[in-house]
C-alpha cells in the first residue's frame, strides 16, 4: 500500500519531469539553429550595391561578395542551402527580430541594436579614413579639424559619429547617401568624405576622378563588424558562429574572403594602403 508521502514525493518527480521536458521542447522550438537542421535552408539578408560583402548581377541574379562566401561555408556545415532576403543594414535588424531571416551579416554591434538583437564575436574589425577630392591629402583627423576644410558624411552613419566628434572644427556635411558623398567630392562642393576601409577603397576604384583613400590616425578608430542573430532563449545558434568565427579568422579564411569581395570591384592587395590592417 502506497503511503500519501510517497505518492505525494512521486507525484513532484513526476511534474519536475515534464517540467523538464516542456522546458527542452520549449528552447528547441525557439531554436535557430535546430530550424536550420530541420529544413536544411540558411535565411540571411543581403543586401544590393553593398560590396565587398554583397553584389547581386542584375543580369543572372546570381550573388557574390564576402558574406556571401560566409554564408555558403556556414550553412554547409548543416548540409544546407542559402535563401536571400534582400535588405538593409536598418532593416535586417528587423527582420531577425520578426523571424524572416537567421543571419544578418556587418553589423556594428551598437548598444541600442544590442536591445533588440544578439551579435557574435568580431568577424573584422573596420577601420575608417577618407577619400579626398585630387590633390586633399590627411594623415591625422587633426588635418581634418579645421574651419577651412570641407568634411561630408552620410547621414546616421559610423561616418558620422566618427566626422563630428573628431573633427567638429571642420565645414560639415551632411548628406543622405555615401553616392552623394562621392559626388560631393568629385564635383569640389567637399574637401573629403569619411568612410569605412572597405568603402573607401571601392569608391576609389570604381571612382578615377577621386584622390586617394588614406586612413586616419591620432586616433585611429576601429568598430567590430559582426554578425547578428536573432535573441533567443536557447544559444546553440550564437554560440557556433562565435566558434566558426574564432576558427576562421585564426586561419586567416576571413582575410581571404575579404580580398575576394574587394576584388569584385577591381581591388587588389596591391592597392590596400601599408597601414590598413585587413
């Protein structure tokens, strides 16, 4: 005969049991990466015009760039195929928070994004300079920070940020595109234009009637560019990007990515200034 205290002791065991079991079905159902097992197909954001990391050929639709070659590599650890969800830097923020997308790629890992979003650990860390009209050379932002030089940036940009606190002295403009930045500067209305390694050597290219891209010293800025993911309860999905990234940035896979969505652009090794670090 079973006494009330042992049925009562077994009837906890039981309710901690599927306590249990609810909780576990719970965090594999809020599982990223468990999803992507299932269904074999990796979702990112990517995003048109924004090489190296991506470019769409209108023609075939096909796409290329750096982050698309890490895509590729991650999802075939999971034997799994990449669906593209065309976006933008704002927007694939959004969309991970509304489950479209399991993967964002070069994101700055702001503390308001950090509210609303997880980020791995560094994938690159993007130093920033300037492209400046033929014949504007700078060293230092102190070359930048006077009142008779012309400093433009793209509105709501780490170009921004970095413009204004750094050179505050300087003739500031501000405009909504990196496209009228370039124009800016061809036409003589700016002096330079703030921007990225990555975007400054590209426009160059892409750009004969600009000067040259030189980075900035004193200080010299470097932001962590990421990859975001979606918050969730169970880190089974963050946890093995932040391992693939470690392995592949000490293997230097990451660098060659890189050089082969500069190369998109015509961008050789040869043409990275000595003193960026890439």
């Amino acid at each position: 005969m079973i006494s009330r205290r042992v049925f009562a002791a077994s009837g906890a065991a039981v309710a901690t049991a599927a306590a249990m079991v609810s909780s576990a079905q719970a965090q594999g159902a809020d599982s990223t990466m468990e999803r992507i097992k299932s269904s074999k197909t990796l979702r990112i954001a990517a995003l048109p015009g924004e090489a190296p990391y991506f470019n769409k050929d209108i023609a075939t639709g096909a796409w290329t760039g750096m982050c698309i070659d890490m895509a590729k590599d991650i999802a075939a650890n999971f034997d799994a195929n990449v669906d593209y969800v065309e976006s933008t830097y704002g927007n694939s923020v959004l969309d991970l928070q509304a489950g479209k997308i399991d993967l964002a790629f070069a994101l700055n890992p702001t503390p308001k994004r950090a509210m609303v979003i997880d980020f791995t650990h560094a994938f690159y860390m993007h130093g920033f300079g300037m492209v400046g009209r033929k014949g504007f050379t700078a060293a230092n932002w102190a070359d930048l920070d006077k009142p008779e030089v012309k400093v433009c940036f793209d509105i709501g940009s780490a170009h921004e940020i970095s413009a204004r606190r750094f050179a505050p002295k300087a003739q500031l403009i501000a405009l909504k595109t990196r496209d009228e930045c370039v124009l800016a500067v061809q036409s003589g209305r700016a002096d330079c234009v703030v921007m990225a390694v990555n975007l400054g050597l590209t426009a160059v290219k892409k750009n004969p009637s600009l000067g040259q891209f030189q980075m900035l010293h004193q200080p010299r800025i470097q932001l962590p560019t990421c990859m975001g993911v979606r918050k969730e309860t169970n880190k089974d999905w963050v946890s093995f990007l932040n391992a693939w990234v470690d392995y592949n940035r000490g293997i230097q896979q990451i660098r060659e990515w890189l050089y082969g969505g500069l190369a998109i652009n015509g961008v050789k090794p040869d043409d990275v200034p000595a003193d960026v670090e890439l």
